[in-house]
C-alpha cells in the first residue's frame, strides 16, 4: 500500500529531505525542510510572518519515495517550529 501524505506528516524523503508536510494538493505537497527566524530588517520589512521557509515541491509521482515518520495536530504544536513572539 502506497503512503498518501497528508498536512502536518513529518516525512523523509529518500532525496535527502525531511520536515512537515507544508502544503498537499492532489499534484504535489510541499515538505517543510527549513524554518529560520527573520533577521531585524526583513522582519521590519514584512513583519505579518516572524520566519522564513524554504519548501521543497514533492510531485504525487514521487510519493512512493516518502517515509512517513509521525504527524501533529497543528504547526503551533511543536515549540521549536515558533518564533517567541517580542513584546
């Protein structure tokens, strides 16, 4: 039986990527393999998100190559997945 991923899966990929499932459409996903806080003036600059993503595209094709790890419930489970909100 062939995994399906599915929105906040955590997968390897045999590409050498792991992370969250980001995004999933029938086409493609993509997998969270990068999250880093903004430095001061890309945060000044468009401070409605406090991070960078890099998402790499995981076509449905290549879904066979996946290896599902675990899942969550949401993105806001995981603490080190957030930046601590400056007050």
């Amino acid at each position: 039986m062939n995994y399906e991923p599915q929105v906040n899966d955590y997968v390897e990929w045999t590409k050498g990527v792991e992370g969250w499932v980001y995004f999933k459409d029938k086409e493609y996903i993509t997998i969270e393999h990068i999250v880093r806080p903004k430095d001061e003036i890309n945060l000044e600059c468009c401070p409605i998100h406090r991070n960078e993503r890099l998402l790499v595209i995981c076509y449905n094709n290549q879904w066979k190559e996946l290896k599902y790890i675990k899942s969550r419930q949401s993105i806001y489970e995981e603490e080190q997945n957030c930046v601590a909100m400056v007050g």
